[in-house]
C-alpha cells in the first residue's frame, strides 16, 4: 500500500503551513495556521490565562455547513487541547488554524466526515508544527471500517466506507494514548477492541508483537511518519548549520 | 559535536546531549521545558526536559544553554532586548503606538524613549514611518503590552543605530534569515565570509563599494531595512537588488556558492554590475 506524502511550509506568507495527501482515500488536505495573533471582538474573555485555538474547514467546491462546524468542534477538541496556551506570548491570543480540501472526492450534504477526519487531524498537526506553535506532544490517527464479513479495512475512501457496517477514527498520541474515538455504525465491545488494536498498531508500528521487529517495518507506522516529515524540514531548512558541524 | 537531534514536541532531551558544565545553572532556551516526573517514593522525583516544538537541539557548553532551533518561517514573539523594526501606527500623547508583526496588539514606544529626547525636542514621527528600536519589557501575565526603546536607559545613548529610519526601504524576511543575518554580523563585524552560512552580504558589499555602499538594519521581527543614498541615480536599482538577494536566499535556501551567482545574475539584470 502506499504512504501518505506531506510537505511543511509549503505557503511563505502564513506563519506556518503543510500540506498532506492520503493516496488511499484520495484526499488532499493543505492547512495553515497563524499565531499568536490578535483575535477579534472578546472571544478570549472564557479563558484569559490561555490562547484560544481556532479552526476552519474550507471545502474545496461548496461553501462550509453542518457538516464542517461539527468536524471543527471534533479537531477542536483534539488539537486544541495540543496546545500550550499559556507559554509566553500565547496567552489571551489566538491560534488560527485553516483547513482546505484541495482534492479528493467531495463529502456530500449530510455524509459522515469520518473518511476525512485523519487526513484533517495530520494536516493540522504538521501545520502546528510548522508554525512552532508550542504542542504538549504529537498525535496520529487511523481509519478503519469493518466490513460485512467481519475483516478490518484500512483508510476506505468515501465510496468504500458506504459499504462497511461500522467506521472508526482513533487517534493516539506519541506515547500511545488515546486522544480521540469517533465511531459510527453497528458495532460490539469486541469488534471495537479489535480496531483499537489494530489501529494502535498502524499509528505506533507493531510495538509488542511477539516478532522481533525492524527498522523497516518501524517507518511504516503513521507516528514515524510525521517525525521524518518534521525532519527532513528541519534538515533542509538547517543545511547550512549542518554542513559545517 | 554529537549527531544532529531533531525533537518532536513531548519528546525528552538524552541527558548525554546536555552539556555538561557543572559551574553554573544549565539555561533553557526556546522550545524546551522543565517536567517533573512523579516517582512512587513521596518527595522524590525525576526532572525531565521536553520539546514544545519541533526543531533541531543546539548546546552552547561555554554559557551552558540548551535551546531548540525551530522552523524559520514561524511568526515573531516579542522578546526582551532584541532588536527589531517597528511601524508607528498611530501616537496618543505619551506613545507611539508601533507595529511589530501583523495581526497582533500594538507594541509601545515613548515619546521620549529617543536619545536626547526631551518634550520639546522628540521626534515627531508620523504614521508609517519606521524606528529601529529593542524590546525593553514584554509585560506580566496575560495579554500584557510589549514597550519598545530606541535609546539604553543606563547611558541615555541610542547604542548601535537605534531611532527613526530615515529613508530606505524595507523588505521582510523569514524570522530565522532574520536571526541567521544578525548573527553573522555580530559574530565578526570585518569578515563576513561563510558566517551561518550567508556570504551574500560580503559578497554584495565588495560588488557595491564602487556605488557607494549601503546600509542595512535587521530586525528579529523578520525586516530588512536597506538605505543606498549613497549611490546616487542607481540608488533604487541598488535597494532593489539588495533586497532580492536576501529574499531569495531565505525563499530558496540557498547555498553560499549558489548565494554568490544570484548576487552577480541579479546585479546584471539591473544593469549594476561594472
């Protein structure tokens, strides 16, 4: 199966921005984020001790509704709590973060925004990151869907995913701790035990399997992912301080 | 040196990278904080140094400073002495009211913060124009206001250029070129050769001495301010190029052999180069 591709700062005038492509369910997802800025009216007025994090979800050929104000209270809840609020110049600003669909099949009127949900997870970290807005750690997430015989599929596109009895998005952070479950579909205690396995293992690499693993197979997990991603931004941005060491 | 460290937000710093001089307390740059881990025995715990950014891990073992270089492109967050380039938006009776980055509150300068001011001699600066100035206090607590200097309140003096910009233009870069091109001049004012990797000052100031020569302001804010009123009739050919040279290097990252290239190609375009 093939990856996900991201890049990092990929717009020079937002503060921070990625871009991030799920070949698998075809979506294209570019974000950025702007902050600390200076946010209108007294929104900051609930929290004044932390900075108040913004999100926007942009379709790509019809304006935003239901569906994309429920997604953003979902990532909200995610990637809001990521951010350290209260490190300095943080407090009583705010943390603008932009989500536009670029490509991929449009989610209809009323559709699930499941399908969607990791791509839009992982854009928005990376953007984040990008911006070196201060995080508490980083996350990953997976999409499973079970289908009618019972297997586990991974990352069904929105035509799939029509298909399948239940649609899971779990997000972990680095440490392996569950950040998120959204579900939706008829399911069991057990089959969700079974996708929160398999899922811990997409997101982390096969940590405590009974096989001796390898690099390999460590840098197909979606965490080692985004730390290469980060990395080789980092790299090529510092060449010149590399070069010389 | 050990291999370059690249930290992910909440991973820890190896105790082998930090450094290891025990005469005074170790400093925590940017990027990085002190976690408490809590132990199963009471009064005891382990202290633990996380990233809050990605970004690569740099020790000085002379200051004994640990500090996390970040993405260059990030915004501009206000700190105590640097030195920056403000924008007066506006003045009230005691301030000016200048603008530091886009999109957040204004930063304050007094109107008497200038050297040798007095309340009949201040500047009058109107709207638009720009001071050089140092962050002299970034406040307490939340939302608190940032108050810039032109002038070091211990000599009364405006050290090292610090007041009103006079002439010139000025072009934006990324907050790291910014903090790249300030080191390189403060780390040796004669030679410039291969500092941080940027040659394209040297390089643009030997090609320019016969024109007249520039001048140049960084502020950590991510400006350029570049001044040619030397140079005559080319004195707009000569602030443009300087201004491209420093754009592209930053947008494309460029290299100290390919810096010296665009230098020349972008001097022959604007029909500078002799």
């Amino acid at each position: 199966m093939v990856g996900p591709t991201a890049s990092l700062s990929v717009l020079s005038r937002a503060d921070g921005s990625a871009s991030y492509k799920c070949p698998a369910t075809g979506y294209n997802i570019l974000g950025a984020v702007n902050g600390p800025v200076e946010l209108p009216g007294r929104r900051d007025a609930l929290k004044p001790e932390d900075a108040t994090v913004e999100i926007f979800i942009k379709p790509g050929t019809t304006t935003g509704g239901v569906g994309e104000r429920a997604t953003e209270t979902i990532l909200k809840s995610v990637l809001g709590n990521l951010v350290l609020g209260r490190e300095k110049g943080f407090p009583r600003r705010g943390v603008v973060l932009t989500l536009n669909i670029v490509g991929g099949e449009n989610v209809e009127r009323g559709d699930s925004y499941l399908t969607l949900l990791p791509a839009l997870l992982h854009a928005g970290l990376l953007a984040m990151i990008s911006a070196s807005i201060p995080l508490s750690m980083t996350l990953s997430a997976a999409l499973l869907g079970v289908t009618t015989s019972g297997d586990i599929v991974q990352n069904p596109g929105p035509a799939a995913a029509k298909s399948v009895v239940s649609l899971h998005v779990l997000a972990f952070s680095s440490k392996g701790h569950l950040l998120l479950n959204e579900s939706r579909g008829r399911f069991d205690f057990d089959t969700w035990e079974l996708v929160r396995a398999r899922a811990l293992s997409i997101c982390q690499g096969a940590h405590d399997g009974d096989v001796a693993m390898g690099e390999g197979e460590n840098a197909a997990s979606v965490n080692a992912f985004i730390r290469e991603t980060a990395e080789d931004q980092i790299y090529s941005d510092y060449a010149h301080k590399l070069d010389s060491i | 040196m050990s291999a370059p460290l690249v930290l992910l937000p909440s991973d820890e710093v190896p105790r082998e990278h930090l450094p290891s001089n025990k005469s005074n307390p170790l400093r925590l740059g940017p990027g990085l904080r002190l976690l408490s881990q809590p132990t199963s025995q009471a009064g005891d715990s382990n202290h633990v140094l996380t990233a809050t950014q990605a970004g690569l891990l740099t020790t000085d073992a002379k200051r004994n400073t640990v500090s996390l270089l970040s993405f260059p492109n990030r915004r501009y967050v206000p700190t105590v002495n640097d030195l920056i380039i403000a924008q007066i938006h506006h003045s009230s009776i005691d301030f000016f009211h200048c603008i530091v980055t886009p999109n957040t509150a204004h930063a304050l300068l007094g109107q008497l913060s200038f050297e040798g001011a007095t309340k009949k001699t201040r500047p009058q600066l109107k709207q638009g124009e720009l001071v050089y100035a140092r962050v002299q206090s970034v406040g307490v607590g939340a939302g608190a206001e940032v108050e810039l200097t032109c002038v070091n309140p211990a000599t009364g003096k405006a050290d090292g250029g610090l007041g009103p910009l006079v002439g010139g233009m000025v072009f934006d870069v990324s907050t790291g070129m910014a903090a790249r091109l300030i080191r390189a001049s403060s780390a040796s004012p004669d030679n410039t050769d291969a500092v941080e990797g940027l040659v394209i000052l040297g390089e643009l100031g030997r090609k320019l001495e016969s024109l007249g020569g520039f001048e140049l302001a960084v502020g950590r804010n991510g400006k350029v301010w570049v001044d040619c009123s030397n140079a005559g009739e080319s004195a707009i050919a000569v602030t443009v190029a300087i201004g491209r040279c420093l754009q592209e290097t930053d947008q494309h990252n460029l290299h100290p052999h390919d810096q010296k290239k665009l230098v020349t190609r972008i001097l022959r375009d604007l029909k500078l180069a002799s």
